[in-house]
C-alpha cells in the first residue's frame, strides 16, 4: 500500500503563474519530506525538502509547505517557467528507519509558453 | 566530477540470462540504494545498504541481490531475469546524518 501519493498525474501551467504540486502520505511517523524534479533520461534531482518540525520552507522561486495534521504537502513554483517542465516525485522518510525515501508516482509538470 | 556511475546504461537481455547492474561512487556516502522506475508506479525501493558489509531488503526484493563489499560499490544482481523486470534502475547514495539521496543517471533494463 502506497504510503506517498500524488494524485494529479499531470499538471499544465501558463509561463509567469504558480505552479502547485499536492502530495498526500499516510503514515505520520513520516519526519522528513523532499521533492525531486527529474528530466526524462536522468536521474532524480533534489529539489526542495522540509522536516516535520516546520511549516514552510523556501528556496527561490520553489516553496514547500507542510500541513502535518492533514498529512499534506504541497510544492508552489512561481513564477513558472518552461524549463520547470519535467516530472515531480514527492517523497518522505523515517529518520529512524534508515532515511530510505518513499517515494508517489509523481506528477508530470507542463509549462507553455 | 564526484558523484554516481552506473553501468550499464541501456540493456535488452533474454529472459532466464543474469544480469549485473553496476553501480559506483565517489563521494564517500555511507548509505547507498537500489530503486526501479515504472511507468504510473513512480520509483520503488529494491535494496538498500546502510553501510559496506550490511544490506536490506526494500519494498521489491525478490528476484534481485546486492552486495556492498565496499564503501564505494553496489552491485544489483537479476539471478535469472524476467520481463516483469523491464524497468529503469537507479543507485542512490547518502552521506551520514543527511536527508538527500543523490541519484545516478540510470540504467534502462528491457527482458525480452
């Protein structure tokens, strides 16, 4: 059973607006989230990420929020830009278990013109 | 330029052959692991290795085997391949005490 989902296999925004990019996970042992960003024929690249004791982490145009009581986080990138298209992969981990990342299906990014 | 290799990059291979996937690092991580990427499954652990001389099993080990005789090599072995092993493989790794795993290029594995 999938313990990180994403549930929009694809999202399409207009360059200049916000993109946001959901990721849901079950378990809430969960004390460490991270975003990835991979290009088709690379491997994952880390993006972003937040620990379980914040709310909110920025970086640039990236920010990640944290909702722990809804076991919800959420990507925003704005201004969107075409180079953002690529595929988005939620993951979390267990400081305990290993830092082994869970990792949702991702959610393919399209950013038009 | 420090970071992973993986060998080999793309691969079709008999059904029942044995395949080595080769993976390398020189960042000194501790950790490293195997993940595999399918279409609508996003990426899914196999194998991982805390560090050189332990391994452990992910959420899809059958039919896979590591080994971590070093800190620098982890291998993953398909014993007698299938096509439902048809995927991209990615080794990662992780230094002590940190979060990120960083990502090889991937190896795309086709069983025929």
């Amino acid at each position: 059973d999938q313990q990180v989902k994403q549930n929009s296999p694809s999202l399409s925004v207009q360059e200049g607006r916000i993109s946001i990019l959901n990721c849901d996970y079950t378990n809430s042992m969960f004390d460490y989230f991270l975003w990835y960003k991979k290009y088709p024929a690379e491997g994952p690249t880390f993006l972003i990420s937040i620990s379980s004791i914040k709310d909110k982490n920025e970086d640039g145009r990236f920010t990640v929020f944290l909702n722990k009581s809804a076991k919800h986080l959420s990507l925003h990138i704005v201004p969107s830009q075409p180079g953002d298209s690529a595929v988005y992969f939620c993951a979390a981990s267990l400081s305990n278990s290993g830092y082994a990342l869970n990792f949702g299906k991702g959610t393919s990014l399209l950013v038009t013109p | 330029i420090a970071g992973i290799t993986q060998a080999p990059t793309s691969q079709i291979l008999a059904a029942g052959r044995r395949m080595t996937l080769r993976c390398t690092q020189d960042m000194r991580h501790n950790a490293m692991y195997w993940y595999r990427q399918d279409l609508g499954l996003g990426l899914r652990l196999i194998h991982y290795s805390n560090t050189a001389g332990t391994t452990g099993k992910g959420e899809v080990p059958d039919g896979y085997s590591v080994s971590r005789a070093n800190t620098d090599d982890f291998p993953l072995t398909l014993a007698s391949a299938v096509p439902s092993q048809t995927s991209v493989y990615f080794c990662a790794s992780r230094p002590s005490g940190a979060n990120v795993l960083t990502f090889g290029a991937g190896s795309r594995l086709t069983v025929l």
